[in-house]
C-alpha cells in the first residue's frame, strides 16, 4: 500500500463489502466498494477491471472514464 502522494486527491471514506452470492440479492460472491463519490467517474452499468496490488487493488480506467476523473481532479 502506498498511501498519500503527488497526484494523489482523497475523495472520501468507501464502505467495502464482501457480497455474498444468494444474499441481498447477489447473483454472485463479489466485492462492493460504496461511495458515491465514484459515480462521477464511472457511471452506473459500466464497466471496467481491477487489479491486485500489495496492500490493496485499483481500478483501471476506460478513456471517457478517465476524461469524468480528470475533471473530478480539477475540483479537488
């Protein structure tokens, strides 16, 4: 995990779950991260990858993706 840093902006403290697949509606065992804050960046129904990292994972981001993050940053 690496933490703060340049180029780095906070946008706020995510609720992760796992979901486990037959409760609440899952179809399958998979993990939420919640914070509306991401919807600015990726829109409902879309969808990207995710990759593991030591400590954590990150989110890659499409091209118009990017672009909705991009102006995310100009506001932080």
């Amino acid at each position: 995990m690496s933490g703060p840093g340049e180029g780095k902006k906070f946008l706020g403290n995510a609720k992760v779950y796992v979901h486990e697949k037959g409760k609440s509606g899952a179809s399958v065992t998979h993990v939420d991260i919640e914070l509306d804050e991401l919807n600015d960046i990726m829109k409902p129904g879309e969808n990207s990858f995710v990759g593991a990292k030591p400590g954590g994972v990150f989110i890659g981001l499409k091209k118009e993706m990017i672009k909705r993050a991009e102006k995310v940053l100009k506001k932080h």
